[in-house]
C-alpha cells in the first residue's frame, strides 16, 4: 500500500541494528510482523560512528527516518564495566546525545530507545518499576553505562518539555539469544556461561556462573562434566527483580519465552553458528 491509498509511509531506523535485540527485530519484521507502510532500515557503527555529531546526522540525512528505535550502545557484562566505567559513560553519552538531537532536527516523529535494568538503584525495594529509576544511585560495578543510560530518560523529558518530541523508551529485562555477545570475559552472563560450557565439551573444565542458569545451561548442551562455583568473583548487583505490570497493560496477550525453552535455543544457535558468534 502507498501514501496514495491513505497511508503516510514510515521509515524506521534501527541504530544497533546488527546486534542482539536489533536482529531479533529484524526477525520479527521479516516474518510478517512489518506493516505496508513500514520501511525498516538497520545500520551498524560500519555505517556511520554513533559518537561522531557530523556522522550521525548524515546518517539521519540519508535515510530520513520518520521514526527511530535507538538500540546502539556500547555494552559489557560485569568485569569489562568494572574495568572501563568512564568509557562506558563517555560513549555511551556521546551516542545517545547524537542520536536524540540527530532526531530532532531531521524531524523524526517518534524515538524509542533501549535502556537497561541495570540502571535501576542498587538499594531498592522490589519489584522495580520504571518510576524508580532516578531514586538511587546504581551498583558501583556499572555506574557508568547505568548514569549513561538514565540521561536517556532526562533527555526524552527535555526534548518534549522544550520542543514537544515524542521520545521514550523502554526497559527490557533478561534478555538474551541468538546474535548476542558470547566473549567470556566481556560478556554478560547467559551468553558468557553457554560459551564455556561449549568450551568445557570440548575439554575445558572450569565453570563459573549462577547456579540455576549455569545448571540450565548444562542441561540444555547436554554437558557431562562437573559444574564449579568460582566464589572468588564480584557477584555484581545481587537482585533486579522488575515489574512488568505495564507491558501487560499495553500488551495484555503477550507471550513470554519460558527461560528453559529460551536457554535451549540460544544453545543450539551458539553450538550451529559458533564459527560467526560474537566472541
């Protein structure tokens, strides 16, 4: 269908495009959840360099996106934030600073970007719910990509306070899957356990993870050998038990995977496609 039929067409960016959540979109899009009036386009920092001002507006200039889902970010799991707080701040920043004012002078409709759980304050009560999000400092282990994060939040209220923008975002939790980062040392938890208990079938022998998902995780692989709980290792922030009162809200029918099922997938798309995981 065209604008000619009465429907405008949107054209929808993807920043982060080639990454975790960004290719499930892609997915989701390719197996006929896109409307007909939807172009989707999905770039990468091969297309232009997030932290860069000049790049990412021609970026926005090329494409003209009528609406953005703002994925793009510079992540890590637990020791590579411990290790690098201010470059996960200044990155961090710099790109969603970029990609919000990109958006509003082009004229972008409407923004949607990803934050994290993380962000939460380490001293809290449960379940966290997005009006929390500024009550507390974060954990220390990440309290730069955390900081980094919630001037998301601040800089949707001022863009709409100042300029009437329809920028928002949301708050996924316990994401993981196909496409994700499974670097050991780098990457988050889920992902860095599969990757050793890969390893582990093929001769290594040390395991160090949560108890439940590590013995999810050698389930699902089939894993033999014994299973060892490293207690030396910073636990990171000890509990993020969220709310998701207002996805249901929105999306009374949605379907969640259950965490078994999804830990047996993202397994076997590891084990098929080891040769081309991140890693």
């Amino acid at each position: 269908m065209t604008e000619a039929a009465g429907l405008v067409p949107k054209r929808v960016l993807v920043t982060g495009g080639t990454g975790l959540v960004g290719r499930a979109i892609e997915k989701v899009v390719a197996d006929g959840e896109g409307r007909p009036d939807e172009e989707w386009i999905f770039v990468s920092s091969r297309d232009a360099d997030l932290t860069n001002a000049a790049e990412t507006k021609a970026l926005f200039e090329q494409h003209k996106p009528t609406h953005v889902i703002h994925l793009a970010a510079m992540v890590g799991g637990l020791f590579k934030n411990i290790r690098h707080n201010l470059d996960f701040w200044r990155r961090n920043i710099h790109i969603n600073d970029n990609v919000l004012h990109s958006a509003y002078e082009t004229g972008v409709q409407k923004v949607v970007s990803c934050l994290s759980t993380c962000i939460f304050p380490d001293k809290t009560t449960y379940p966290i719910d997005e009006s929390m999000i500024h009550n507390g400092p974060p954990h220390s282990s990440n309290f730069g990509y955390s900081y980094a994060k919630r001037m998301i939040d601040v800089q949707n209220r001022g863009y709409f306070e100042q300029h009437g923008c329809r920028f928002t975002a949301v708050i996924p939790t316990n994401v993981f899957g196909p496409h994700d980062n499974f670097n050991i040392e780098d990457g988050h938890v889920l992902p860095g356990l599969i990757h050793k208990v890969y390893l582990a079938k093929l001769g290594e022998e040390e395991e160090v993870s949560i108890r439940e998902a590590a013995e999810a995780i050698v389930e699902a692989m089939d894993f033999k050998g014994e299973l060892v709980f490293d207690t030396t290792k910073a636990d990171g922030q000890f509990k993020k038990t969220a709310s998701n009162a207002k996805l249901r809200r929105y999306l009374p029918g949605f379907q969640f995977t259950p965490f078994r099922q999804a830990v047996k997938e993202t397994c076997a798309w590891f084990s098929t496609n080891y040769a081309n995981a991140r890693k």
